[in-house]
C-alpha cells in the first residue's frame, strides 16, 4: 500500500477475517461432535446423502424445523418454509407472484444456498460418497433421483429464460422435499 494507514487498515482487515474463519471451524466442530447424541441424528446424517446438503444445512434445517415427518406431504413443507408463489386469484383470473417468504427465513436461506450445487452436471462426488456411506439404499437412491431431476431442472429453467435466483429458488424448493422423502425413510428414536 502506498501510504502506511492503508496498510494497516488491510492488515486489520485480514486478521478480522481470519479470525472469523477459525471461529467458523471452531463452531463447525462443536457442531459435529454434539450431532451424535441428539435425537434427530439420523434424519442430519441421512439427508446429508443429497448434493448441496452438508453437515450445516442438515443440522440448521432440522434443527429449525424439527421432525420433517409431522409434516403430512412436502407440499405443506415448502409452504411453511415460505417456498411457494405467492397468489393473486379474482374470479377466473389466477396469476402467481414471487415466493411467500412466510415461515422459516434462516432455513429458506441454507436451503437456497444448498441449491446451487445443482448447477454442475449431476455425479457422485468423493464427499457425497464419504457422506452416503452406512446410509440405506432407499436413501441412497432418493438422493440419486434428486441429484438427476434437480440438475436437469435448472439447465431446463435457465434456458426458458428464467434469471439464476429464481432458478435457485425453484431448486430449493424441491430440494426441501427430497428432504421430507429422505426423512420418511429414517427411523427416529422415541424421546426418553
């Protein structure tokens, strides 16, 4: 940097975001390590087997949603999330606006962040594999179908015109009921 204020204030930058980074690991793994004993365990682990679903965006959406079971159809789901258009109806006329945003915005938000993944041509990364490992095949192949619908879908929504955010919304929307199907598949334990 030309003048040394500027220098320092970009050092003070760095270490300002270094510093974020580590509390970010740090947080990351207390999460994991806590994970196992919670009840809801193996709904986290199993719909970590979708692309775009790490261990974060299982944990926060299970964690904020609860059961995904009490929930009588993914439809129900994607309302509650604030997933669905929003309607505007007069008579014959029915016209469909942007999504609801009711309910849960920091799951709307992990979801969303989740769907970009399906961008890429569907395959099954080495991280998947690891994740998918000691998960059921029913689990395994959910994921599977999700992966290949939810890829074609957005090259298909992208080449009608559509911009990428709704793209990516549309995405998350769906992603969130593979995640009810996933979660159907996993046994809970009874609370104690």
């Amino acid at each position: 940097m030309p003048h040394p204020a500027q220098q320092i204030a970009l050092q003070e930058y760095v270490d300002t975001i270094t510093e974020c980074a580590d509390r970010v690991k740090r947080l990351t793994e207390q999460i994991r390590q806590l994970l196992p004993a919670w009840r809801l365990f193996p709904v986290v682990e199993a719909i970590q087997s979708l692309r775009g679903v790490s261990l974060i965006v299982a944990a926060t959406t299970v964690a904020e949603i609860g059961d995904l079971k009490r929930f009588d159809n993914p439809s129900e789901l994607m309302s509650y999330l604030g997933l669905v258009p929003s309607e505007h109806s007069s008579g014959e006329k029915t016209r469909r606006g942007k999504i609801t945003k009711t309910g849960n915005g920091h799951v709307r938000r992990v979801l969303v962040e989740g769907a970009w993944a399906y961008r890429y041509p569907a395959r099954v990364s080495q991280e998947l594999r690891r994740r998918q490992e000691g998960l059921s095949q029913e689990v395994c192949t959910i994921a599977w179908k999700a992966q290949l619908r939810l890829c074609a879908r957005y090259r298909r929504l992208l080449a009608k015109g559509k911009s990428k955010q709704v793209v990516v919304t549309a995405i998350a929307r769906e992603l969130c009921a593979f995640m009810w199907a996933i979660a159907h598949e996993v046994e809970i334990p009874a609370m104690k």
